[in-house]
C-alpha cells in the first residue's frame, strides 16, 4: 500500500438492507487538511436513505484513488455491524471512493417485476418477457451494487475523479466537478464491462435546502448525458443495467445498479489548478 506521504487511518463499520438507490453519503464533500472523512453506505429512494445493513462479506471491492496512488481498503473492513467508514488525509487533492457489492438474490412477482422494469427504464428485459410470455411470471434476479464518491481535500484539484475504475457500471465525470465556479455542463460517461453504455436511463438528483430534485435522461450513443449543473448542494448520477442470464437454476436476470456521488458543501475552497 503505497503512502506517497498519506496518512491513512481506517475505521469501517457496515450494516444490511434492500431498495433501489445506493450510494456513498460522506457528512459533507469538501474538507481541510488532516480532517476526519466519515462516508455512510445509503440505500433508499428520493436521494434519502438509510445505512445499508450490511457487512465485510457482502463487499466484492473498496478502493481508495488518490493522484497516483490505489489503495484496497477490503483488509481494513471490520466485520462488526456499523453504518461507515472514517479515513483522515493529510495531504491536498480529489480523492475518490469506489465500492461494489457482492449478488444478491430477489424474488418479486409479476406485477412488481413489470412496474419496476417501467420505472427504471429496462425495455429490453420488458421487451424480452412480452416476447417470451413472462409478462405473467414472477421475475428471479441477481443484483449488485457499484458505487463512487468525489471528496475535496484542501485547493488542489486532481485529474483522479476522471479515470475509469473497475467496476462494472461506471460512471466517469469527462470533466473537473470541483473546478466549477459557476453554472456550468457537466458530461458523465457510462460504462458497463469497460464498454461504453448507450441507451441507458439516467437519474441526476440534486439535494439542497432539503430539497430534492430529479431529471431523466437516456445516455447517447457513446453512453454520454449532459446536464446543467451549479456548484451547491448535493448531486448524484444513477443507472441500472440488466442482463439475461442463461442456464442459471436460481435466477433469470442480473441486474448491476451504478451510482456516482460528489456535492460542493463544507468549507470554502479557493481555486487551484488541477493537476
């Protein structure tokens, strides 16, 4: 685990739960110097949540990025039941968080299945079961969860919000968020396998004042959307992508949920060039 001059300090605590949105919540996204990180685990709907209920043996991956630097914080997890995760950096820069969850495993009824495949937007898997006469069946389902979070240490804004990671549903800002300072667009790439994601439907939620607002929009033909964005508040991308699984006695479909967290709350920051 490289320091490259970082001090790390690691306390993780999880806890279990399902419902459609996840995300990475820290208690503010912008921080000095050497101040405590503390990132909750969210599940919920209308960008309020409550901490997922969960632990180490749900978790496939969680990575620390920094600059140049890559650290698997999976050896760090505790295995008592908790609600987050507390780092300290005493260093300047972007820093990003990235999680992804193991399967697990949901059983809805036909009706259930229909309306949250409408909702979401997954008009192959409608198309697939009309075509099929599945309309009528319950759905079986794998699902797992990626998520990421942009913090904010100190004036230094580094490239690392930008690079792509590993996991499977990827959202990737094309540009600097924290190098706004007025309103502005803001383009975010999808992946889905390290492939670009056309056709997807995409939430973007902004939370201020305790208000919350949505818009949807369908990722174009490089899995790209655009949107207006003002440096306040708190933002999140979401998406879900769906597959059909084939010779699996358990489940008939694989769902992966993709989220991407970053806001402009916490101290004032002067601007610096990033890097």
């Amino acid at each position: 685990m490289k320091k490259n001059g970082l001090f790390l300090f690691l306390l993780l605590l999880l806890t279990a739960g399902t419902a459609h949105e996840f995300w990475l919540e820290p208690q503010r996204f912008i921080f000095s110097r050497g101040e405590e990180i503390n990132i909750r685990f969210r599940v919920g709907e209308q960008f309020n949540g409550e901490n997922w209920n969960s632990n180490r043996e749900r978790i496939k991956q969680l990575q620390l990025f920094y600059a140049d630097v890559t650290d698997d914080l999976s050896d760090h997890l505790s295995d008592v039941t908790g609600d987050s995760l507390q780092f300290t950096f005493f260093e300047e820069g972007t820093a990003m968080v990235c999680f992804q969850s193991v399967n697990s495993f949901i059983e809805l009824n036909a009706s259930q299945f229909h309306q949250y495949l409408e909702e979401d937007g997954l008009a192959t898997a409608l198309h697939y079961r009309k075509e099929h006469n599945e309309s009528d069946s319950a759905g079986r389902e794998y699902y797992q969860r990626s998520a990421k979070t942009l913090v904010q240490i100190g004036p230094v804004r580094t490239n690392v919000c930008m690079k792509r990671s590993s996991l499977p549903l990827d959202l990737v800002p094309l540009s600097h968020p924290y190098l706004m300072t007025g309103p502005d667009t803001l383009a975010v790439r999808i992946f889905f396998k390290n492939q670009e994601a056309p056709g997807l439907k995409v939430r973007i939620w902004k939370r201020l004042a305790g208000q919350v607002t949505v818009t949807d929009q369908l990722s174009d033909s490089s899995g790209t959307i655009r949107f207006a964005v003002q440096p306040e508040g708190e933002w999140m991308v979401s998406c879900v992508q769906m597959v059909r699984l084939a010779n699996d006695s358990k489940a008939q479909w694989q769902s992966y949920w993709g989220s991407l967290t970053w806001g402009y709350t916490g101290k004032a920051v002067r601007s610096a060039t990033s890097r």
